[in-house]
C-alpha cells in the first residue's frame, strides 16, 4: 500500500465514558428481552435494567449515544421500550 503513511488513531474522548458504565459487570440479558416476553416477566427484566441505569454515573452519556445511533438495541439500555 504505496502512499499510506498512517491513520489516525481513535479518538477515546468519544467513548471513554463507556469505562464508567454501571452495566459493564452486569450479565447484557437484562437489557434485551426474549422472543415472545410478556407481562410480569418483561416488567420485572426492564425494572432490573431501570435499576443498573439509575446507578450509572454515566447515564446521560449512554442515553445521548444511544439517540445519536439510533440504534433500537443500544436504546433499550437506556429506555424501555415502550418509552
């Protein structure tokens, strides 16, 4: 590859944040619900992931990320989905 000198590195201002989340030891299964989840199975999962966000020190950041990508699955940490 004649002519490439370098490329630029990451830019981890824009995701150093993530470090800090509260769900990075938290098991990814309470944020995505199963096929055909319903009632109080589907409260008490999105009552679980509401309670990881509402400890997270970065939630802000992860709700803006999560608008910004507009990506469903990176939302429903940050909203259930109904909201």
């Amino acid at each position: 590859m004649s002519g490439v000198v370098s490329l630029p590195g990451p830019v981890a201002s824009l995701w150093e944040w993530q470090f800090e989340g509260a769900c990075r030891d938290t098991d990814g299964a309470v944020f995505y619900h199963p096929e055909g989840e319903r009632g109080a199975a589907r409260q008490a999962r999105e009552a679980a992931a509401k309670a990881v966000c509402a400890r997270c020190p970065v939630v802000s950041a992860c709700r803006a990320h999560a608008l910004a990508s507009g990506d469903a699955k990176a939302a429903t940490a940050a909203f259930a989905t109904a909201e």
